[in-house]
C-alpha cells in the first residue's frame, strides 16, 4: 500500500521550505495541488519534477475516491495547498478524513501556517486560543459574532484583505471599541506588518490605509 504525505509550502518567504518538504515533494509518485499554476513556480524554483495533477474545494468530492484507490494500489501522493498547511482553511480535510477511514498511512510533515506567527507576536495571551477561520459570509454570521462575543478565550480569524474594514466595523459592534486586537499582513514577505491595538485604534488605521494581502486577525477573549 501506498501513503499519503501531507506537506506544508512557505506562506511566502521561499525560504521557510523546509528540507524534509522538498525530499518528499520529489520522492512521491504525484503531487496534489490546489492550483498548479500558482505549485508549478514553487516545484520550478527546488527543482521537483514529479507529475503534478488539481486537487481543489471545487473537484475534491470527485477526485477523492479515485486517489485512495490509487493509493492503495501502492502509488504515493503528497498533497500541498498554494501556502501554509493543507486542510488549514484550505482543501485537504475530505482526502485526509477518506485515508484514515480506508486504512490508507496518512503523515503531515510539520511546517508553516500563518496563524501560529500571527498569534505569538501578537502580544494576546496563547496559552488557550480557538481557531475560527474565515467566518460565514452571510449566512450565520451574525449568530457566529453572538457566540464569539462571549469567548474568553483568544481567537484567531483569517479576513480576506477587501473585508477586513468592514469586519473591523462587525467588531465594533459585537466585540466592544476597546477590545483588543492584533492584524498581521502579509506574513514572511518583503511588507509584513502587525498592527495592535484596540478595536477601534486599528479600524482606524486600515480605513486610512486600505490594506492588501494575506491577513491574520487575532482577538483577546473577554475579560472576567
């Protein structure tokens, strides 16, 4: 029987692969790539040749039975998201969940993710945290905030970059002006930024400064 590998990729800084990745990247028999366009410059760039085919949120359901079967063949698969870890708010649960039910070997080789840097120089106590992920859109959302108004825990939330002034706002609303709150941008790369500070400290700097790229949000529970 074959295996399934589970690889972390750098959420930007190239140089956070790690050695282990690359071995196994070159090793296995196919490489599962949430978008092989954005993969193919990473594989070009270490110099991995191993065939590459799509694994993403919109075929996953399809692909899924055909890989295990394949691995069970005696074929090896190593997964990768376009950064950080696989299954982490990115495709990778479904494929996983299959292997351990089919008696498939499943290994996740540690490696980057960007909420654990964000949430240690955030400043915000780490000994217990919840990780919430991209909250609902529309649907459930305001019944999300409601719940999460009342953690004490820290919370860790992703927010695409063109939301994140209005999420700042829900904040306000649900959370309280001065709660607070740190924004990482753009992780590892060349213009990495944390802002900390209350709610409405932050929400006033990124409405002078729309921000782009990759963004973490981490929020203090609430207090006793």
């Amino acid at each position: 029987m074959g295996k399934l590998y589970l690889v972390p990729t750098p959420i930007g800084n190239l140089d956070d692969m790690t050695f282990r990745a690359i071995k196994v990247l070159k090793e296995v028999d196919y490489i599962l790539a949430e978008d092989t366009r954005n993969s193919g410059k990473l594989l070009k760039h270490f110099e991995i040749m191993t065939p590459m085919a799509s694994h993403h949120m919109h075929n996953e359901h399809k692909t899924v039975e055909g890989i295990v079967k394949r691995i069970q063949s005696g074929e090896t698969f190593a997964l990768i998201s376009d950064a950080g870890t696989p299954a982490i708010s990115d495709p990778g649960f479904l494929l996983t969940r299959a292997c351990v039910e089919a008696g498939v070997e499943v290994e996740c080789l540690p490696g980057a993710t960007a909420f654990v840097p964000a949430l240690v120089n955030s400043g915000l106590p780490n000994d217990k945290f919840v990780f919430e992920g991209f909250l609902p859109d529309k649907k459930g959302r305001q019944t999300r905030y409601l719940v999460l108004a009342e953690e004490t825990r820290t919370m860790i939330i992703y927010v695409s970059p063109h939301k994140l002034v209005k999420t700042l706002q829900e904040f306000k609303e649900y959370f309280g002006e001065e709660r607070q709150i740190s924004v990482s941008r753009e992780l590892s790369k060349l213009h990495e930024e944390t802002v900390r500070g209350t709610v409405i400290e932050v929400l006033s700097h990124f409405e002078a400064k729309p921000p782009k790229g990759e963004i973490v949000v981490i929020v203090g529970g609430k207090g006793k």
